[in-house]
C-alpha cells in the first residue's frame, strides 16, 4: 500500500545510515557517498517497484479506495511518476535524517524513527483490514462486496515473493554495511564524546 510503501522507504533510509553509523560518525565523504549509493540501489532494484506492481496490478488495494475511486490507475496519469518522486525524496530524506543523527551520535534518536515507522505500519495495515485486506474494484468495496486478498493466488504469490526479494536484500545491504562499519575506527571527537 503507497500509504505504508512511502514511509518505510524513509524507515530502510534511515536504517541504512544506521547499519553504518561508525563510518557515518568519522564524517569521511567516501562512507557518506557509498552508503547513500547502496540506499538507492536497494531502493532502485528491490523496492521501488513493488509499489509500482501493486498500484498497476491491484490499484482498490494499494490505494484502499480511501482517496481515489478509479478502478485504475491509468484513470490518474500522474498518480505512478509522482509516486516514483515521492517514493524517492522519502527514500533519500530518511538516509539524510538518520546521517544527521548519527554523526550527532543520537543512534538512539535514529532506531526509534525507523522503528516508530514499522509500529505505525503495522497499525496502519492490522486495525482497518476491512480495507487493506481487500482487493477488488471502488464499487465492490463501497457496496462490501470487495473481495479478501487471499482470495485471489496471483496477488498472494506476488507478495509473497516481493516480501522474500524485499526482505533478503533488505538483509543483505544492511548485514555487509554492518560488516564493513565494524572495521572503522571512530575517533573521540567525531563520535561526540569529549
């Protein structure tokens, strides 16, 4: 869903400059290009087109029929590019947030955006399933007759698999940043401490 796939670009930005926040800290631009680079090549090549699946694919779910009524999203020819922009400006504001904190040594400060993130994603998703557990066009789900998404093995296969492609790479990005942050040594003044 665009409303939860926006703000958890901004979470994995953030977690990025966390899984390399020692590197981050010594305010050497080499660590703040590379891991602003890995940031948008996971977002290039495993996140991003999730949403755009969803939308082109399954539009009554990705937007819940909250705030557009098409049964498309070819009826809103800006709605994709746009979100491609959004989706982005998050992705990179989430990474220049957590970069801020972290060189200000608010690690702490960092997790608790990411992490508050992922508790309101959850929110957003567990206490309205009647809409973003269906699928299905705007007047199905306005009459209640929008049909839930396992129900339909397509859309079920596709998000398993993008939550397996999402998640592993996800893993593996923030793992080997990790791995490289624990051979930098961080000197006392760039880690805030006097």
């Amino acid at each position: 869903m665009v409303q939860i796939d926006v703000p958890i670009a901004f979470a994995i930005g953030s977690l990025f400059a966390d899984a390399a926040h020692k590197q981050l800290q010594t305010g050497q631009s080499r660590y703040f290009y590379k891991a602003l680079a890995l940031n948008n090549i996971y977002q290039i090549f495993f996140f991003s087109w999730i949403p755009v699946y969803f939308v082109l694919n399954y539009f009554g779910w990705e937007t819940t029929h909250m705030w557009w009524h098409a049964d498309s999203a070819a009826s809103y020819p800006y709605f994709v590019p746009i979100l491609m922009v959004v989706f982005f400006a998050a992705a990179n504001a989430g990474f220049l947030l957590g970069n801020a904190l972290v060189r200000q040594n608010r690690i702490v400060a960092n997790r608790a955006v990411y992490l508050g993130i992922v508790v309101f994603s959850g929110i957003w998703i567990f206490a309205q399933t009647n809409s973003t557990f269906k699928l299905g066009t705007y007047t199905q789900w306005i009459n209640g007759h929008a049909p839930w998404f396992y129900e339909d093995s397509t859309f079920v296969a596709m998000l398993v698999f993008t939550l397996v492609v999402w998640g592993a790479a996800l893993a593996f990005f923030t793992l080997r940043l990790r791995k490289e942050d624990s051979g930098v040594v961080v000197p006392a003044s760039a880690a805030g401490v006097s």
